[in-house]
C-alpha cells in the first residue's frame, strides 16, 4: 500500500508562516496528482491547493500559499501571511498508480494540525 506521513503544522500567530511536508512511501509506481485539503472543526474537508503538472489554489489562499513537489516524491506547502480562518487538519491527497497495477487509487495521510491565533 501507499503511505502518505504529513509534518510541519503547528501553532503561529496572525501574520506569520509555515511549511508543511507530506512524504509519500509504499508501492508506488507513478504519482498523477498530489493536493492538500483542510478541515476546520465543525466544517466540511474543502480543497487548498494541488500540483498535478501544473498547480491550482483555492480562492482564498491564492497569492499565500504556494505547492510545491520534489522528485522524492515530497509534497509541499508553503503558507504565508496565516490567517485564524486558516486554522485546520491539514491533509494530504495523492493519487497513486500502483505498482505491478493499472488503476490509480487515492491516498490520504493523516493530517497535521494548523493552528493560527489572532
């Protein structure tokens, strides 16, 4: 199976930054798509941002935020400017073709906390 381990979340004040990481592991013989996801408490797992050749933002982290991906199969994302909206789970999504298989599957880590005071 695939194993997706995030780090990097913690808590900061209004204002400042963080990087999050989410290295990828297991029987993977391509990645197709990688993306980060958030959930605050009490409200529904919405999309953040994600790199699948090229990258895309949700609205309201457009011009903070920047993905990134390493040839280790390293997910990144770098957060500036954090709001207290911004306070979440952070997850991490890939979509993985398997190796020795031909269908892709989705994996989820489990999630690293954000936690941004005002």
């Amino acid at each position: 199976q695939v194993q997706l381990v995030e780090s990097g979340g913690g808590l900061v004040q209004s204002g400042g930054s963080l990087r999050l990481s989410c290295a990828a592991s297991g029987n993977i013989f391509s990645i197709n798509a990688m993306g980060w996801y958030r959930q605050a408490p009490g409200k529904e797992r919405e999309l953040v941002a994600t790199s699948a050749g090229t990258t895309t933002y949700a609205d309201f982290v457009k011009g903070r935020f920047t993905i990134s991906r390493d040839n280790a199969n390293t997910l990144y994302l770098q957060m500036n400017n954090l709001k207290p909206e911004d306070t979440a789970v952070y997850y991490c999504n890939a979509n993985v073709r398997i190796a020795y298989m031909s269908n892709n599957k989705n994996y989820w880590g489990q999630g690293t906390q954000v936690t941004v005071s005002s």
